[in-house]
C-alpha cells in the first residue's frame, strides 16, 4: 500500500512538472496616463537563460507572432553564464527583423564575463542594448521614451544611480510617456525616485514554486523566502506601474517550476 502510494505522487508529481513546464501567454492593461495618442502592446520577455523552445525557438517566436506586438523588450538574462548563446541568438535572430527590441542585462549576463560580447552582438541585429540610456520609440502616432540599466551585479549604489542620471532623457521628452526597463523588482524604493510611467523586470522566476490562489511565490534571488514582488502588475510608492514577469527559465535550474508556468506578458498601454 505504501509503494502504491509512493508510486502515485511520483506520478502526480512527473505530469505537474510536465505541466507547469508549459509556458503561456499572460495579459495586463495598464494606462497610458494620458500621454499617448493610440495604444501600444508590449511584449516583455525575459529570464530565457537560453532555454529550449521548440526548433530554432519556434514556440517563443510564435507567442510573440500571434499577439501583434509593436515592441519587444527584454529584462535580462535572456542569456545565460552556464547554457550556450545558441537558444538566446535564435530567439533574437527570429524577432530582430519584425520589431523594435530592447534589452538590458542581468546578472546571469555579467557572471558569464560576456556583458560586451553580448551587446556587440544585439546592437549588430538591430537590438538596443540600453545601459545607463534611453532611445526613443515612435509608433501609432506615439513618442515613448525607453530607457535601461545595466543590472547592478558588479556595481555600488552610487554607480548605479549614476546610470539612471545618464538615462534620464532630454527636456523636450519630459511629458512623454517613460518606460524604464531593469532585470531587479526588489529595487521598487529606487525606481520610485524617478519618473517614469512603466517599469518592467524579471529576475524574481515567479517565486520558483508558486503558492495556489495566493499571488506569492516560496522563494526568489535577492527577497528570500515568501517574496514581495514576483508576478503581474504592482504599483510603486509614487504612482509608478511595475510589472514583473515571472520569466521562461526551464532546464536551467535545479528543480522545476511548480504551480508557475513560464510566460510571456503581454502589456496593452492604452
């Protein structure tokens, strides 16, 4: 009786991982604060860690395909310092061409040593590497500023706030609508201090293993156990939208995803 029981939670616990290995499409409308004209979809990608999806990254591409995004932008750790570059170059190589791309490393890119390498390689396939920056994005009758920071693996505080000062943008740009793209959601105290409309980031894996109908995840890198921010939509102590992708790290990590599925989020600015 004890085998058999044994037997059917290794079961349950095979296919759940099976399961939750799946990754999936996620929605969230947020407003444009009245600064744009149209609204915008945004396909926020991150934490691949090269992972596997589908010859030459077919299911990834196909998520963002079949949501007629009109940018992409990538929170970090879309490469990884263990798995090869291949799975991030595929996945790249497969949206470079149709949309607008931006991305900022993660920690995993700067444990690797190939931060540089990296950048190089995404500028020459029409991907801006923001650090310390910004760009600006025009579609639909929009002028969004998109600006990003190095992830502040190997930096002190005041190195890091010196690239939000280099990413601040020009005056004429002051009443546009901001995003700001960083790998880390535990900073929301230092995104607070700044003024944009969006933050986006990654780096949290949902938590890893999710706690049903709850919103909270057991564990994340830098918040510990029973971490604050995770997954979806939060606001920060000035008003500011953050949304925290819970990522699309797979074989990477030690133990599975449980209760988590990989995503994609899509955000409507409207």
């Amino acid at each position: 009786m004890i085998k058999k029981i044994i037997f059917i939670i290794v079961i349950v616990l095979i296919v759940a991982t099976v399961w939750f290995e799946h990754p999936v499409t996620e929605h969230i409308t947020i407003s444009g604060n009245g600064k744009i004209n149209s609204p915008i979809r945004i396909a926020l990608v991150t934490d691949l860690h090269s992972c596997y999806y589908g010859k030459n990254q077919s299911q990834l591409i196909k998520m963002i395909d079949d949501e007629n995004v009109d940018i992409v932008l990538m929170s970090g750790d879309i490469f990884d310092d263990r798995l090869s570059q291949t799975n991030a170059r595929k996945i790249i190589e497969g949206i470079c061409d149709r949309y607008s791309c931006y991305y900022v490393t993660g920690n995993h890119e700067f444990w690797g040593g190939k931060q540089d390498e990296i950048k190089e390689y995404l500028n020459s396939h029409n991907v801006k590497a923001l650090e310390g920056t910004y760009a600006i994005f025009e579609e639909n009758g929009n002028t969004i500023i998109v600006a990003g920071v190095d992830d502040p693996t190997y930096m002190t505080m005041d190195e890091w706030k010196h690239q939000f000062e280099e990413a601040a943008c020009d005056e004429e740009y002051k009443e546009n609508y901001k995003i700001l793209l960083s790998h880390r959601p535990e900073m929301g105290d230092v995104y607070a201090d700044y003024d944009y409309d969006l933050v986006v980031c990654g780096h949290a894996h949902g938590g890893q293993w999710r706690i049903p109908f709850s919103g909270y995840g057991v564990a994340a890198p830098d918040q510990g156990l029973f971490p604050r921010f995770v997954d979806g939509l939060y606001k920060l102590s000035n008003g500011t939208d953050m949304v925290v992708s819970r990522g699309l790290c797979r074989e990477r990590m030690p133990y599975p995803r449980l209760f988590n599925h990989p995503e994609v989020v899509i955000i409507d600015v409207e």
